[in-house]
C-alpha cells in the first residue's frame, strides 16, 4: 500500500496555491491547480471530486518539487513536458520554444488559403507545422529547424498526433538545406531584439535564445525569409509569419521591397499586429 500524506489534496493544492503567491507567480492558483492534476495523473476539471482524498507521500514530495520549480519561474509546460495549442497537446522540452496562443493567429491565418504543400521554417516543436497537418488531412509538410533536439521534439509530435507520414524534417539554417517548392511557407521566427532581452519575463530564460532573438534589430529573420522565400515557393503561394506586436509595419515594408503582393497585417485576438502575409506572383526564381 503507498504510504499517505498527512494532506488532503485539497489541502495540497491550497498549500500550492499560497506557494507560489508568495514568490510572485502570476496565475498563481491555475498552475497550482495544473501542476496537481499532473501529480495525480487526472484533468484539472477532476480536482473537486478528490479534494478531500488523502495524499499519497510520493505523490506530495514529487509536487514539492514541482512548486519549488515554478516558484524560480520554470514554465509549467516544461514542468509538464506538455503544452496546448488550437485544441491539441504538445509535448515540448527545453530545447523548443513554448507555442502560445497568439501563434494560433498564424495556423488561422494559413487555413483561409489553400494549400497542399507547406515548409514551416524554424518548427521547433512543430506545433504550428502539424497543426496545418492536422486541419488540413491532404496536405504535405516540411519542418525545418537549425537544433537537431527541436526536430526531435517535432518528430515525437508527429508521431503522437498521427500526421508523421505526411511530414518531413531537415535540419536546416534557414532554406539552406530545403529542397522543392511549396504553396505555403510559415514560420515563427526570432523577433525579439537584443536589446530587449533583459526586460522579458524570467521564464523565458527556460527556452532556447536562438529561437527567440536574432542578436539584433529584431528583424534580420524576416530578411532572410523574404530572401530565400521566393526560390520555394509555387507561384501564387503565400509566405506568413508571425511578428511581434510593433513590427507588423515594418515587416509588411520588407514583404512589399521582396515582391510579394496582397501584403497585409492581421492582429490577433488582443487586437494587436501579430501576423503578416503576401502572395507571390512574379515568375519563379531559379537557384
């Protein structure tokens, strides 16, 4: 018999609660209430029904642990090991960017145009790449990522969301390894300046810094990807990504100097810039 807690997991959750208020979580009770769900291997919606059930002395130490790690401001994906993003759960790691609901602005984005071919550039966990798989159940896919352990995570979500024999993986620093041509190329680049680095919130100092600034203006993946867009895709296809909410402008600019037409910024649900897109129509470009 596993030995109890002299808790209830009521108890547990309002000690958790109180935990992570004190260090200043924000949120405090909704990751509370996640990270003991994940503990006893139920949904969050089942907390109420077991409330006054006693505490199983592994389960309580392994939740210590966990509190103790949020409270330094580790993100409950990574706590986890998943995230959800439009309706599905993702496994995601250290090694890739946490997908975030204003990403979603993007998969929308891209599922009002047709396509049956995407290249999504820098993939990380894939979350956008198998979520236009996953929609979209005739369509093809590349992810590209320059971190062999992102496409590792990428291809664990293929596989988990059932779309891994109609996706491929290449390492790749941009297009530099990308072969064929695509109706539609998406990406979620580094956008954040580096200047702009230290003020962020300390849990992004969990996720890899190469997929969340360019070491510069903020600005310099957009270049590249209008660049190199062209030379992969179809004629009539469509290059989208996602922006950072002052950028929307000055992005469209760079999408208009490339070539691409159609060019417009769509917000997200905040109402703030998030997503620019283009068409290309000019002749193909051959490398």
């Amino acid at each position: 018999m596993a030995e109890r807690d002299t808790r209830t997991i009521g108890g547990a959750l309002r000690d958790a609660v109180r935990q992570l208020e004190a260090a200043g979580i924000a949120g405090a009770a909704r990751d509370a209430r996640v990270l003991v769900a994940h503990v006893l291997g139920i949904a969050p919606s089942r907390l109420l029904l077991v409330e006054g059930d006693a505490l199983e002395a592994g389960q309580a130490a392994r939740l210590a642990q966990l509190i103790a790690r949020r409270a330094t401001r580790e993100p409950v994906s990574h706590l986890t090991g998943r995230r959800a993003f439009y309706g599905r759960d993702f496994a995601v790691t250290p090694d890739v960017l946490d997908p975030r609901p204003e990403t979603e602005t993007l998969v929308e984005a891209a599922l009002r145009v047709p396509f049956g071919h995407v290249l999504d550039i820098g993939t990380g966990s894939g979350a956008i790449l198998l979520t236009l798989l996953a929609e979209r159940p005739g369509a093809t896919g590349t992810g590209s990522d320059l971190s062999a352990r992102a496409l590792t995570v990428a291809q664990r979500n293929a596989q988990a969301l059932g779309v891994a024999g109609r996706t491929d993986f290449v390492q790749s620093d941009w297009f530099a390894a990308v072969a064929g041509r695509y109706d539609l190329i998406v990406s979620n680049p580094p956008y954040i300046a580096a200047d702009e680095m230290a003020a962020l919130a300390p849990e992004l100092a969990h996720e890899p810094r190469m997929a969340l600034t360019d070491e510069g203006d903020g600005l310099s993946a957009y270049r590249a990807l209008c660049a190199g867009a062209p030379a992969h895709l179809r004629r009539g296809g469509w290059l989208m990504v996602e922006t950072g909410w002052q950028q929307g402008a000055a992005v469209a600019a760079l999408f208009e100097t490339a070539g691409f037409t159609g060019v417009a910024v769509r917000p997200d649900l905040d109402g703030r810039d998030r997503v620019v897109t283009g068409k290309w129509l000019r002749k193909q470009q051959f490398r």
